[in-house]
C-alpha cells in the first residue's frame, strides 16, 4: 500500500463522503455555480488541473495536496450543475476495473 | 438543491468515501500505476478531461457520468501515486470556503 503523507490536518474526524462533497460544495458555490454556469465551470476545472500538472512537475506535496482538493472540489461543483452525483459515477468501479472485471485489473 | 440524476445503480448500498474510492483504485490499477508512473498518469487525467469536457458539450446524462467517473478514477490513481490523501486534499473546503471561511461563499 503507497505510504499516505496527510499534510492537512481535517478539521473533523468523520471520513468525507462523495455525497457529502458534493452537498458541501453545493451550499458553499452552489449560488455562483449557477450564475457562472457550465462551460464557465469547465473552464475553470481545465485550469485547475493545468495548476495540479505544474504543482505535479514542480511544486512541493503541501501544493499537490491544495491542487488535488482544488480539482476535486471544482469536479463536484460540475457534477451538481449536471445534476449527477458523483457517487454514482464511481459506482462501476466498485468491484474493480469496470472492463476486464478484475480486481487487479488486467486489461 | 439540484435535481440529482442517478443513472447507475450503485453495486452496494453503503456511500463510498473518499478514502474507500482511493483504495479501491489502488488494489485495481496500483502496480499498473506505478509501471505508469505520474507524469504518464497526469497525460490520461488530461484525456479524460477532456472526454469529460466533450461529454458535457453534446454528451448524454449517461456519457457525462461515465466520464466523471474515470476523471475521478484517475485523479484518485494521481493521489496514491504522489503518496497523497484526497480525502485531506478537500479537507479545506469542510467548512465552507477555505478564502472567505463564509458557509455561502462571498468571494
């Protein structure tokens, strides 16, 4: 198993839920999610993750970390405005790898 | 609230989390990752943005979760490779905007 830096201490204890992001993210930018709009949305998470490649190349793991949350909470702030859940998107990895079925895939 | 679109069922009843949804990536893709290597891993995060952002212009509902779902497949293959925890990366945003700290954000 890859060893975890945790770098951010969470500030509660409860392990987050996709459902739980997604919800989070829609009462915090829910508002200006609405009024920026899609392909505003998609924009912005195609910079985000142009800032995840650069911390990724050059940047310290404090900086991957921000980038990570950054892009993930940027894709939940989509999935809302799609109205989908990203639970359900991740639903067919599940029992491992969606194609050969597999739980070490073996495509 | 949005209207939240479930289009597959979920193979199992309990939410994922997001450290789960980390781990199960890792078990499936792991030793294939880390062959990869990250800046392998960061090109076809870049793809299925991409597949992501073309399913959001003329996709279906449907095509648009299959590829939330890959971005956040690899996203979470990025994060175990950098040794990182997606579940700190967004623990920032716990507690409404991590710039404003406001619950309804007013950047």
């Amino acid at each position: 198993m890859a060893n975890t830096v945790s770098l951010v201490k969470t500030s509660y204890g409860a392990p987050m839920e996709l459902a739980d992001l997604q919800r989070r993210m829609a009462d915090t930018y829910g508002e200006r999610d609405q009024a920026r709009g899609v392909p505003a949305t998609v924009a912005w998470l195609t910079e985000e993750l142009g800032e995840l490649a650069q911390a990724v190349r050059k940047g310290s793991s404090e900086e991957q970390l921000h980038e990570l949350g950054d892009v993930l909470a940027w894709l939940a702030s989509l999935a809302e405005q799609l109205g989908l859940s990203l639970e359900d998107a991740v639903a067919r990895y599940a029992d491992g790898c969606p194609i050969c079925h597999q739980s070490r895939c073996r495509c």
